[in-house]
C-alpha cells in the first residue's frame, strides 16, 4: 500500500475529524499536516494533532484573517513548543477575494515570515491574485525574496500561478502543493506547469474541505481522497503510483523535517 503525506488540509466542521483520520490511514494517507488560519483555529490544529502520530500542524494567520489580527504572537510561540508543530501556516496574500485590506494582507505576512525564521520551520503560502492579474504572486514573491535570503523555506499550496511563477518561486527554493484540481477537466494549464515543476519540490495536499478531485468534485473533500491525485499525477508523469508516493512523501519530511523529530 502506498503511503502518502496530505501536506495541507483542514479540520472539518461537520465531519468528526478523527474517524476521517482513520478512514484516510486505511486508504494510504499515512501522514497529515493540518494547518490553523487564525489563533484559535490554530490550537484546534493543535489539539487534534496531538492525537496521533502522523499527524503535524501548522499555525498561522491566514489572509482572510488578516483584518483581525491584532500582531500578538503569544499563543503561536505557545504552539511552536509542541512536538507536533512543523510550520507557520497558511498564511499568504488574497486579493481575489481581497476579505481583508492589502496592507493588512501584507504586514501580517510580514509578522507570520519572522515567526517562521524565529521558530525554524517552515512557511505554507496561500497565493491568489485578483481575476486578470498577478498582484498576489508580486507581493509573496517580493517578500518571500528577502525571506528566502534569510534561510526560510516554504511551499505555496495549491498552486495554479504560470510556469514563469513558478520558475521564479523555484528559483528562492520554494517547494508546490499540487492537489484536486490536477485531476478537473478545464485545468490543462496547471498540469502543464506541475509537469515542469522539479520533482523534488511537488508535495501532495487536499486543502480538504475544499477542491476534492473528480468523481469526488463540488462535494466535501477529505485526506482519503489524496489517493486519486496521486494515481493523476503518476498518469500524467507516466510513473508507477508507487513511485509517485515514495517521491512525494520524502520531499515532505525533506521540507518539513521537523515532523520527523
Ligand atoms: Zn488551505
């Protein structure tokens, strides 16, 4: 059986999370990286990561949240002490949907970078620019430049920027989440860029409960599914699947190498 690291996903509100956990274990998803989008969502994260483990989380403020952040960083230098801690995230800029000013996007990823350095680990990258432009990969990449100097390390998930994005993100180190969406029948565009994205950079994710991949599409995702995008991604490279979840789940425990502590 294979067994693959769901890099990024986040606990359901309807769901009990414990028996998805299970349920994702029995079908090869061996390993789960929960990630907080604000404080208290963070110690969720936390708290059911302690549970297990395979299971990790990360702790941030994500840019939907940035408006109430008020720059404490307490409770994430409280969760940085626990043995199940392995990133700061997601955190990111969004201006598509733009929930909270861009300023605010900005300085709060600014805080969340630091926090990443402080804590050696790892930074998870929400990245989503408005329709028509790339204003969201502009301000990631301008500070994810200085924080790539400084000997910080992230991925962006889910990414669906063009190839020349990802060359540049490449080029600072930056590892790509690839998920549900390579398996959607309009997204030629983003297995073009996956299939020119190093190998030793593209880490699995559901980002569950969002984009579940077909047949699964326009339903609740959950880590159990992660299967169906690598058996995807193992078509499209033209690999065995198996190979596909040994390459996968060893550049996750390469970048977030805290997790194996
Ligand atoms: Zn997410």
């Amino acid at each position: 059986m294979m067994e693959i690291f769901d890099t990024h996903l986040h606990l359901s509100e309807e769901l009990d999370n414990d028996e998805l956990a299970r349920r994702a274990a029995e079908a090869g998803v061996k390993y789960l990286l929960v990630c907080g989008g604000s404080a208290t969502d963070s110690v969720r994260a936390q708290e059911f990561a302690e549970r297990s483990i395979h299971t990790f989380f990360a702790a941030g403020v994500h840019p939907h949240e940035a408006e109430g952040f008020d720059g404490d960083c307490g409770v994430f230098r409280r969760l940085a002490e626990s043995r199940r801690f392995c990133a700061v995230g997601e955190i990111g800029i969004d201006t598509y949907y733009g929930f909270s000013g861009v300023e605010r996007q900005e300085q709060t990823l600014r805080i969340m970078l630091k926090l990443a350095l402080e804590f050696s680990v790892p930074a998870i990258l929400h990245c989503r620019s408005a329709e028509g432009t790339s204003d969201a990969y502009e301000i990631c990449y301008r500070l994810l430049s200085d924080f790539a100097a400084d000997g910080g390390t992230f991925v962006v998930h889910c990414f669906a920027g063009t190839a020349e994005w990802m060359r540049k993100f490449a080029d600072l180190g930056a590892y790509f989440g690839v998920g549900g969406m390579l398996t959607f029948k309009r997204s030629d565009n983003i297995r073009e860029v996956v299939m020119q994205m190093p190998e030793d950079r593209i880490l699995l994710e559901t980002d569950a409960p969002y984009l579940a991949p077909v047949p699964f599409r326009g339903k609740p995702n959950v880590p159990e599914y992660l299967p169906l995008v690598a058996y995807k991604l193992a078509e499209l490279k033209a690999l065995p699947a198996a190979a596909v979840a040994e390459q996968t789940t060893a550049n996750a425990f390469r970048l977030f190498r805290r997790a194996v502590r």
